[in-house]
C-alpha cells in the first residue's frame, strides 16, 4: 500500500513537467502533423530564461514563471515563423520536416552555450519547504508543477474542447483549405497554438531546471519520453495525452523504486510503449490507395 | 617504416570521416533510397563495438589469435544485425514519427544498457582491452594499417551500394520507398523488403563500430551519443540523401571540415578545441541540416538522374 | 456438371463478392449482397460518381479492409474449382494469384523511369534479393523483348526517360499490368486521360488478354465504350449493384440509369 501511494505522489509531482510539455508538443503535433524534435529545446530553454532572469534580476523562482513562459512561447512562435512555415511553403516532405526539426534542435542545443556558456547553471533559490503528502515527501515547487499541470491543462482542454478557438484548431487541424473558406485565419490560429505550446513547454523545462539544474541537454534528455507519451496518448484528443502522461509518470516511479534505478524504468518504458504502437498499428490497416 | 610525417590528429580525422562515411552510405539505403527514417544509427554501430568488446575480452579463449578477434568482429555485426531484424520488425509497418520514436528508443536503450550493465560494459568509466590483432611496430604504424583495413571495409560497403543502384534489388527498393501501395499492388513484399534492407544496413553498422571500437581502445557510453547518427546523416543530406556519391561527397566536406581542417590544419587557440570547437561543429551541422533541406532538400549533387542510368545499363 | 470430358475452352477465373459492406465515418459506401464477376470474359462496372466502385475494386485488392462479408477468387480447374478468399490476403500476395487493378487516380513511381517501372513489374521475386547484386543482366535478358513487344504497340515519348504527362502516366500504369500476365485484371477508369486512339489501343490489348484467357472487369465512365467491349454489364449506385445483364439488357432500364447519370447515355 505504502509502495502504491509512494509511486503516485512522487509520479505525479515529479513527472508533472513531463506532463505539460507532453500537452505543447502534443498541440503542435495535432494541429501541424509535425513531430517537431526542436520542442525539446523549448524546454531547455525555458529553464535557461527563467534562470537568467532569476540570477540576473534577484527575482524568485515564482516570479520568473510568467515571463518565462511569455518568452518561450515567442521562440516558439519564432522557429516557427523563421523555420517551418517556410519549409512547408517549399513542400518539405514528412521526412523531411522532422530531419530540419532535428537540426533545429541540435543547432539550439549547441548555440546557447555560446550564450549561455557551456558549464551547468542553476537556479538561486532557497531551499524549498518539504511538505508531506499521503506521507510522502514532496518539494514545494514540485506541488506548485503538479499544480500548474492540473490548471493549465484544464485551461488547454477547454480552449481546444469547448471553446469557439478551439473549433477553429479542430478545424484547421482537419482541413486547412476548408478552414480558411469559412472565414478561419489560419497564420493566427497556428502562431497562437506555438505560443501556448511554446509556454507550456517553456514552464516545463523551468520546473525541471529549478529542482536539478539547468544543462544544455536538460529538455533533450525528456524528449524521448514526451514524444512516447504523445504517440501512445494519441494525437485524437489532449485529454488522451494528459492520461497517458500521468500513468507514464507513476509507472515509471513505481519501476524506479523497484529497480533502485531510474534507467531501467525508463528501458521499460521504451520497450512497452514501442510494442504497443506496433500492435496497434497491426491491427488497423487504413483505407488503400490502390 | 619512418611514420614521423604522419600526424597522429590527422590520421584520427580521416579515420572519422571514412568511418561517418560508411555509416552514411548504409544509411543512404535505409533512407535515401527506402525512405526509413533511421534516427538510430549510433545504436547499432554501439551495439556491435560492445558485442564485440564482451566477446572478445571476456571470454576466455582457448583458441588462439587471429580465430578470437575474427569470431569476435562477426559477433558484433550479427548482433546488430539481429537488433536491426527486431527494430525492423517493430518498425517497418509504423508511420516516419513511429519509425523516428523506435529507433530513437532502440539507440537510448543501448546507452542504457552499456552504462547499466556495468559487469559486462563497464559502466561509465569505460571498457578496455580492446587491441589490434597485430602489431607491426609503433602505435602510429598500427592505426595505419587499421585505417587500410577500415577504408577497404568502407569501400566494399560503397561497392555494394554502387551494384544496388544496377540491380533489381535496388529497383524494388527505390520503388518500395517511393510508393509503398503501388509497389505492394505489383505484388512486391513491401515490408520483407524493409525489414532486411533494415537488418543487412544494421549489420553493417555494426561492424562499422566494432571497427571503431578496435581503435578506441576503450569504449565509453559518452561515444554512443546522438552526435554519431547527426554526422553520418548531415553527410548525407548535404551530398545528397538519393544519390551514392551523395554520401561520400557530403561527408567529406562536412565531417572532413572539422575532423581534418579544422582539427589539423587552421591555427587557432589550443583551448578552443577542448569545448569551442565540438559545440560550434554541431550547431553548424544542425544549421546545415536545415539550410540544405529548405533551399536544396536533393543536396549538393540533386536527385537521382536514373534516365542516365537507364540509358548507359539498357541503350537508349 | 460435364465430368472428364477435357475442353478445349480456356477456363476462366471468376471473382465472387459475397455480403460486402464498408463503411466511411458512418456513410455506408458499399453494400453488396452478392456479385459474380467473370460470368463472361469482359465484364463492365458502370455507375454514377460516388456509387462505390473503386472502393468496391480496392476491396477485392484488399487495400480496402472490409467491415463484413467476403471476397473469393474462383479459378476453375480441370476437375474442380480452387477457392482462395481474397480478403484474408495482403494486398501484395494479389498478383502472385493473378489479380491486378489498375489505378484510376494517377499512381506512379516518381523516381523511377518507364523502362525501371516495366522491369519492376516483370521482375521475379528471386532476383529481387539483397545479395542478387548482378542480377539486372539476367532480368534484362529475359524480359526485355515482352517490354520492348508493349513498347511498340504503345507510343512513349522517350522509354529511357520519366512519364511526362498524366496520359503517360496512366498508360504506364496499365502496361505494368499487363506485364502481370494477369488472370483476372481490373481496369478502374483506363480512358479517363487518354486520346481517342490511345483508348482504342487499350481496348485492343484487352480484347488481345480476354482471348488469351483473361477475366477483364472494366469500371468506366465513358459507355460509348462500355457498349462497344463489354459483354456483361453490372450498374452499380449508392453502395450497392441494381441491375445486371448484357448490354442491350441495361439500356433498356433507361429510367434508372439516366435517373443516376443523366440524359444521353443509353442510345450510347
């Protein structure tokens, strides 16, 4: 009993960043198709902005969220404006896309250590508050990620589910000639879903950077698990991926404190999720084309 | 033989680039010509250094030299040829984003396992014992005579890529990446096709690490990261990912810039090359992925010209 | 049925729909009780837009899962029909068994020149393997005179080259399906894009295959042509085959076929 509340409150506090930019990466995905591998440096870079802003200007790690995620949903709208808007104007193909995303990440990667430097950075923070949760210790920035999770998931649930914009996302996401016929813009609907993506993924990486540290290759070592939970969440609807995200993260903080090892939890993972989007992929044969 | 000309940086260099060479023209195959989007590369070139390292140094042999080195040097290729049947296998049928995110996840799983099964890799800190299987004088003379053996392994690999292009083999297999239904509606095994094209590439890569992992000396999970599969794939796509002299021409001139120009031959401040120079090569590699594939997606030499072919193999 | 006596009358294969249906995000697209294909050796498939014939040819393909019922292919034997259930197989094992279709949207192989597409087709699967790196000789040698035989009974502007236009492109596909030396060949659309005299040209290597043993189904919009080669005619609307017969059967019903497709079809 203990092992099972144990794994569910360190799962989910600890993975909540996972979750969040599991819903960015997933916004993009649904609406462009696109598995845009630069994503993981959005994340990264959250971390580095809110650490800057936190060193350079004395403000609390609280206070550096909201122009953390402003900034990071800006360079998100700007890759895409500078990158992939062009490249899908000259008819890149699928494959293409994701070898430019890739590089795009491994350019960012790289390039903000001439910024940034090349040495680990962190946060100055205080030592956070431990609070006990189900008698477990959890840190308070962890809450506030689990929290922040919970809210701006909701939040992008009912602007993507209910909202009249998220009509227009659903639209746009389907057919995009049809879209604009109806009176959809679709240069604002996309700019305005890289943005919140951008933030999510933004804040996600700060979470992260504030409870560890902040390292060039912080969002790139998530990216493979965030893009597994979005493959096997589906890219039908958010609320798929906030699921599937929430279970992957008390899966794999149960494997963690079987094994005593957090790789082999994640070998795990990798194996299970890959498996089953072979099975499912079997069993669904889509319409022919000849 | 009086080596003292020969630069130990430069040899290093040029070994690099023909080894991201050979990986490029296999992954030429795979994506180039099949269309797999084979984000895994360093996966199964790691995999088959380290099947080699474990057979060969913990083993004890009972045989005597060259049989285990030999034995060894094919364990490691098979191995990775097997992995690439199983990653084939799960892959083939998926979609680019499920081919990405399988062989993405094969190639972290095996830098899991080199750094978690320490008994066996070494864990972090490294595997050694790793030697030549000859010794013919001085250090220098050796990696030589290793970089011959690696270049005439590299040049079978392009020999046999060269013949694919003239082959029905690799009519099906442009066909199968260019249009998977038709392809299928001609009755061609689309999938079958994939999957050993997949295993036969894998195999190569293999070897290709084993051969690395010979001049290394010492195997570090550190060496089987994402930087491996980003060289062999900016050198494809800068020559072009279509063609076979795509391969050779883009890796030269991406990989050979900074692995041989660069390393051996501009003057710059010594303390550059410990960080500056490995970080600036791959944020110019990331921006020569993008800039090829929006202003020239076909690469330097452009796309296929199988008219030109078709015409020297059959007559106009 | 007559037992032993051997005949000199080629056998034909037939294709046997049986309680086909398939739906697209509710709308029922097709729904065929039963439908006997091959009864004669060219049969036509007419019908207005949207009445399900290509998804209903893309089923028997098995490109197309079906959501119920069954396909069977029919070949009859010196003694006794073999059955082989079409919709258990991958598309792929189709043209071994002698099944081939025709594209009615243009299909083809971008990278690949015409005299590549041919070979392709022709190609056996054993020289088709990974380490049968000197096999183009051997292929070429065997198969070069059946390409060079279609080559000159169609015209392309260059063979050595790329399709250079849709109408190319179109009879690209259907020369690579003849090449099958298919048992029971479906033609979705083969005028559509195609001159007069191209057309023509079709028609006779189909009346050609048909002689030869063939089963041809024909899906086409064009009647005039439809009346002209098809001795057995289904007309098919809204998922589903409403009237069967020889030609001069259906042009009969004109009230039900000018109600799908207008005034001026069925003096043809």
């Amino acid at each position: 009993m203990e092992f099972f509340t144990e794994s569910i409150v360190i799962g989910l506090t600890q993975y909540a960043p996972l979750i969040l930019s599991a819903i960015g990466l997933a916004l993009i995905y649904r609406l462009t198709g696109l598995i845009n591998v630069a994503y993981s440096e959005t994340i990264t870079l959250g971390a580095y902005i809110g650490m800057w802003i936190n060193t350079t200007f004395g403000f609390g790690f609280y206070a550096t969220l909201l122009p953390t995620g402003i900034a990071s949903g800006l360079l998100s709208v700007a890759t895409y404006l500078a990158i992939f808007r062009p490249a899908k104007q000259r008819n890149a193909g699928v494959l293409e896309m994701i070898i430019i995303s890739f590089g795009l990440s491994i350019f960012l990667r790289h390039g903000l250590q001439f910024v940034f430097g090349y040495p680990v950075r962190f946060y100055e923070v205080p030592r956070p508050r431990v609070i006990r949760v189900f008698d477990v210790g959890v840190t308070t920035f962890r809450l506030l990620a689990l929290v922040s999770v919970v809210v701006i998931a909701l939040l992008i649930y009912w602007i993507v589910q209910r909202s009249r914009l998220g009509l227009q996302i659903r639209a746009l996401a389907s057919d995009e000639d049809l879209a604009q016929v109806s009176g959809i813009r679709p240069l604002f609907v996309t700019v305005l879903i890289w943005f919140i993506a951008g933030a999510a993924g933004g804040l996600a990486g700060a979470f992260w950077g504030v409870g560890s540290n902040v390292a060039p290759l912080l969002g790139w070592r998530q990216f493979l698990f965030i893009f597994l939970v979005v493959m096997v969440g589906g890219a039908k609807n958010i609320g798929g991926v906030i699921v599937i995200g929430a279970i992957t993260g008390v899966a794999l903080a149960a494997m963690t404190l079987h094994f005593g090892q957090v790789l082999y939890a994640q070998l795990a993972l990798i194996v299970a999720f890959v498996v089953f989007m072979k099975l499912r992929s079997s069993r669904s044969v889509g319409a022919g084309k000849v | 033989m009086n080596l003292d000309w020969l630069d130990a940086f430069l040899l290093q260099g040029i070994f690099q680039v023909v080894m991201v060479l050979g990986l490029a023209l296999l992954l030429h195959l795979q994506m180039g010509l099949a269309r797999i989007a084979n984000f895994g590369v360093v996966g199964f070139w790691g995999l088959g250094a380290y099947a080699f390292a474990v057979l060969f140094v913990k083993v004890d042999w009972s045989i005597g030299e060259p049989w285990p080195f030999l034995i060894s040097m094919a364990f490691g290729a098979a191995v990775a040829g097997v992995a690439g049947l199983l990653v084939g296998w799960l892959i083939a049928d998926l979609e680019t984003e499920g081919v990405l995110v399988g062989t993405l996840g094969f190639a972290t799983s095996v830098w899991i396992l080199a750094v978690t099964e320490q008994e066996l890799t070494g864990g972090a800190l490294g595997m050694g014992g790793l030697r030549f299987p000859f010794d013919i004088g001085k250090t220098k003379a050796n990696e030589l005579l290793w970089f011959g053996i690696l270049f005439a392994v590299v040049a079978l690999i392009f020999y046999y890529v060269f013949r694919v292009h003239r082959s029905p083999y690799g009519r099906l297999v442009i066909a199968v990446g260019d249009n998977e239904p038709l392809a299928g509606s001609l009755g061609k095994p689309a999938f079958r096709t994939k999957l050993w094209l997949f295993a036969v590439g894998s195999a190569g890569m293999g070897l290709l690490g084993a051969i690395h992992g010979v001049m290394a000396h010492l195997l570090i999970p550190e060496s089987i990261g994402i930087n491996v599969t980003l060289a062999a794939m900016v050198g494809l796509v800068l020559g072009g990912m279509a063609r076979v002299w795509g391969a050779v021409i883009g890796v030269i001139l991406a990989v050979g810039i900074f692995d041989v120009v660069v390393q051996s031959y501009l003057p710059l401040p010594r303390s550059w090359y410990t960080q500056a120079i490995p970080v600036l090569r791959e944020m110019i590699f990331g921006a020569t992925l993008i800039a090829v594939l929006i202003i020239k997606p076909q690469g330097i030499l452009g796309d296929m010209r199988r008219d030109k072919l078709t015409r020297r193999m059959h007559g106009g | 049925m007559d037992e032993g006596r051997s005949t000199a009358t080629l056998t034909r294969p037939q294709i046997l729909v049986k309680e086909a249906t398939k739906s697209f995000s509710g709308r029922v697209v097709v729904d065929v009780e039963e439908l006997l294909l091959g009864k004669r050796s060219i049969e036509g498939l007419i019908g207005p837009n949207g009445a399900g014939k290509t998804t209903l040819m893309r089923m028997i393909m098995h490109s197309t899962p079906l959501d119920g019922g069954e396909i069977e292919f029919i070949q009859t034997g010196q003694n006794e029909n073999s059955v082989v259930v079409l919709s258990d197989l991958p598309t792929h094992r189709m043209a071994g068994l002698g099944v081939v279709k025709s594209n009615q949207v243009i299909m083809d192989f971008n990278k690949l020149t015409i005299w590549d597409s041919l070979l392709l087709a022709c190609s056996e699967t054993k020289y088709e393997q990974p380490h049968r790196i000197f096999s183009e000789r051997s292929v070429y040698r065997r198969h070069k005179d059946e390409v060079r035989a279609w080559l000159d009974f169609f015209p392309f502007a260059d063979p050595t080259g790329f399709a250079q236009s849709a109408g190319e492109k179109k009879l690209l596909d259907i020369v690579r399906c003849l090449l099958l030396k298919p048992r029971f060949l479906l033609l979705d659309e083969p005028a559509a894009g195609l001159s007069n005299e191209l057309t023509a040209k079709v028609m006779e290597a189909i009346k050609f295959l048909s002689d030869g043993g063939t089963t041809v189904v024909v899906v086409e919009h064009d009647l005039s042509l439809v009346w002209n080669i098809c001795e057995r005619v289904h007309f098919m609307a809204e998922g589903q085959v409403l009237l069967q017969g020889e030609p001069d059967e259906i042009r009969k019903h004109s009230t039900v076929i000018e109600k799908y497709l207008g005034k001026g079809h069925v003096a043809g």
